[in-house]
C-alpha cells in the first residue's frame, strides 16, 4: 500500500505544471557597440533623433530601452512591444545602453548586455573618450586576496580619435567617497592593497590629449 502510494505521489509531482520560463536577454543590434552614430536624423543644431534596434528574446512580451547619457548621467528610456524604437538625444556625447526584457507571466526582468556610442555633433568637434569598462574585480564579486593582500584591478578604455591621455584609479569604502589612489596611469590595470572584509567600491577616470573626460561606472566587491 505504501509503495502504490509513493508511485502516486511521483505521478502526481510529475504531472504537475511546467516552470514559467522566465524572459531571456534580447541581442542588441544598433547603434553598433564602441562607434560613432552617423546615421542619425538631424533635428537640429543640438539634437540628434537616433534609432535603436535589436533581435526578439523569447519568452518576453515588451521590451524596455534605457540610454544613459554619459557626461550628465541623465537616463532616458521607453518601453515597447517592438523591436526597435527612437530617442531624440543630445549630440556631441557618449551614450551607454542596454534592454531590458520583460513577460506577463514572470516577475523576472532580464537585462542585455551594455553597448556605448557617440552620438556625432559638430564634424569639428573631438570625441569624449568612452566611459571606462571595468574588468576585474567583477561587479558583486566576493574575492580572496593574495598572501601580501593585493588585488589586480584591470578595465579598457576607448576612444574613438585614439587620444587617450590617462586613467585615474579611485578606490573607497563609500561610493560617495572614493578617493584618488593613482592618476595619470597609462596602462590599464593597477595593483592595490585591500583589507580583508570589507566591501570596496572603484571608478575610472579617463582623459584624452585634447583635456575631454569621462567617468566609468562605480562598481562594488567584497573580499574574504
């Protein structure tokens, strides 16, 4: 009898609904990643109607755009069902930017991976070197540090006129305090002593020949 009744149960669990497939990340298309937007509608002097697309995900009823302004840090963003849609934005500066996927049946929001542009102003004009893109120490790592208690931090910087001058490492306990721990690196890694558990926070600075600077993200870890 105890037999017959755990054949059931197993049955009874094997029958039972599928899991809600959760959205998956959408492939970001357009603008391309590390280049100049070209093929944006002028609107005038200062704004550019830019177009941005990208593939269907599966298991995702809308999508959701969001370009962040690189110098300013102002986010602009909308929502739709298509699979592309466009933004009028500021020229003559750097954008990041990712889609998030979203479905009716799940709470779960799936994000792309982040792409940066310019978005081409005056023809005169330099380029702003794009944001620093932190490396390592990965965002929301828990890491354990070397005999000596150093830690490699390493990122990449571009910039589309290939003049970049030097990075600024900052590194702090408060992302509202970080504090300048080497300027005018001209590679792009560093190596510094941690303390044991505590969480860090790190950005990197980034200037070129003609004085333009930009700010990477703050990003966060932990060590053991």
């Amino acid at each position: 009898m105890k037999k017959g009744l755990v054949l059931l149960a197993v049955f009874l669990w094997n029958c039972g609904p599928d899991p809600i497939p959760e959205p998956e990340a959408t492939v970001l298309l357009s603008p391309l990643n590390l280049e100049a937007c070209t093929t944006a509608s002028r609107i005038n002097d200062q704004e550019r109607q830019v177009r941005f697309q990208w593939s269907a995900a599966l298991h995702t009823d809308s999508y959701t755009l969001i370009v962040q302004n690189t110098q300013t840090l102002k986010q602009f963003s909308e929502e739709t069902p298509l699979l592309n849609t466009s933004l009028i934005l500021p020229s003559g500066v750097a954008y990041r930017w990712y889609v998030q996927t979203k479905s009716l049946l799940s709470p779960t929001i799936t994000s792309s991976d982040v792409w940066y542009f310019y978005l081409e102003g005056s023809p005169e004009s330099s380029h702003f070197p794009y944001p620093a893109v932190l490396l390592t120490p990965e965002e929301d790592a828990i890491i354990q540090l070397s005999e000596n208690f150093e830690q490699l931090f390493e990122w990449e910087g571009n910039d589309l006129d290939n003049d970049i001058l030097s990075y600024d490492f900052y590194l702090g306990k408060d992302s509202n305090q970080l504090q300048l721990m080497k300027g005018n690196l001209t590679q792009t890694n560093f190596i510094q002593e941690l303390e044991s558990s505590s969480t860090y926070f790190w950005q990197v600075v980034t200037q070129d020949l003609q004085g333009n600077v930009s700010y990477s993200e703050i990003n966060s870890f932990k060590t053991e």
